[in-house]
C-alpha cells in the first residue's frame, strides 16, 4: 500500500467489515481462552482469568459453578477443583459469551 489513506475512509472501511482498534493488553484474555480451550479441564481461577463466563472474579466463577453445573461437570484433583470444557462451554454459550 502507497500513498495516504484518509482518516474517514479508513474509517468507514472499518465500520464496514465490523473492525476496531484495541489495546493489546486488553485482548491478553482472548489468547489465555484460545490456549485453555484446547484443554479437558480448567480450575475457576483460570475460568476467571480467562474471562470465559464473562469478567468475574474466582469466587463468582465457584457461585455459578455451584449453582449450574452437574455433579459429572466437575471434579476435584489435589484439593483444587477443577470443570471440563464440555461444561464450561455450555455455560458461556447460554451467557452468550461464546
């Protein structure tokens, strides 16, 4: 590409193909989703971390894990609980996050 590329132009370009400008730091918990979904199963805190039902804190995570997922859902190894991904993309599909 040459030459100068006017502000409204590009602009509307991006408006066009649904594009936006973002910090990097603010895109941090898109790569820690993409990296964990490629998981069977994630404690809360990386629920949490990677904003995966939404911007919650690890102690929300527990509430709506207590609250919606089955018994088979989760499970716990070394004193840490842990959800399958099966599960936790359900829950941020019905949240809409996903």
């Amino acid at each position: 590409m040459e030459g100068y590329v006017s502000i409204p132009e590009l602009m509307e370009y991006m408006k066009r193909e649904g594009l936006v400008f973002a910090k990097e730091t603010d895109l941090g918990h898109l790569k820690l989703r993409e990296q964990y979904l490629r998981r069977k199963s994630l404690k809360y805190k990386e629920i949490a971390d990677a904003k995966l039902w939404g911007d919650l804190s690890k102690k929300g995570v527990e509430a709506i894990a207590k609250r919606m997922l089955e018994p088979h859902e989760i499970f716990m190894k070394e004193k840490t609980y842990y959800v399958h991904i099966s599960a936790i993309e359900r829950i941020a599909k019905l949240k809409g996050i996903l």
